[in-house]
C-alpha cells in the first residue's frame, strides 16, 4: 500500500511539472547578405559584395608591404579579413584562397 501511495504521487508530481515545464521559444535567424573575398597571386584581392559590386585591391598598393618570410596568400588574407571585421562582417569560412563573411540584413 505505501508503494502504490508513493508511486502515485510520484506520478502526479511527474505529471504536474511536465504541464508546468515549456520548450523554449528558439529566435528564427535572421536574414543575412554574404560577401567573397578571393586572394590570387601575388597581392590581388578581389571582392565580391552581396549588392553586385566587384572591387579589385592590390594589397601592396595600399601602402603596406609583405614581410619578409611570409607567404604572399596568408598575408593577404589577413589583411582582408581583418578589413572585413572592421566593416562588420563577420567571418564564416576560410576555403582555400576564399574568405566568406556575412552579416544580418537591416
């Protein structure tokens, strides 16, 4: 008799806090514009934005040089993505000699 007592109660206390309990309430995400940046040889980033803009960027006429012992690619890539963070993209991926960036669409 006690057993079925406190399983019985031990039951509706189940039932009590699985009414009681609610899944969270998940945010959808938001929309989101990306942008492409690709390094070619020796210093070319070429960006490719979400508005059909294309704009090409030769790192070394910028005014900053390659260091010595450094590969031309990762410098430049570098160079891109931290471009990228300031203008408030935030990077994604890192394929190869591609940047991806996205940010949310206002």
């Amino acid at each position: 008799m006690n057993k079925l007592f406190l399983f019985a109660l031990f039951a509706l206390g189940a039932l009590l806090g699985l009414s009681v309990v609610r899944a969270q309430n998940h945010k959808t995400a938001g929309a989101s514009e990306y942008v492409i940046v690709r390094w070619t040889d020796p210093d070319v980033l070429l960006y490719h934005y979400p508005n059909g803009r294309f704009e090409e960027v030769r790192v070394l006429k910028t005014g900053k040089a390659i260091p010595k012992g450094a590969a031309n690619e990762e410098f430049c890539l570098t160079e891109a993505a931290n471009f990228l963070t300031r203008t408030g993209w935030e990077l994604v991926q890192l394929d190869g000699s591609r940047l991806i960036g996205k940010r949310p669409l206002n």
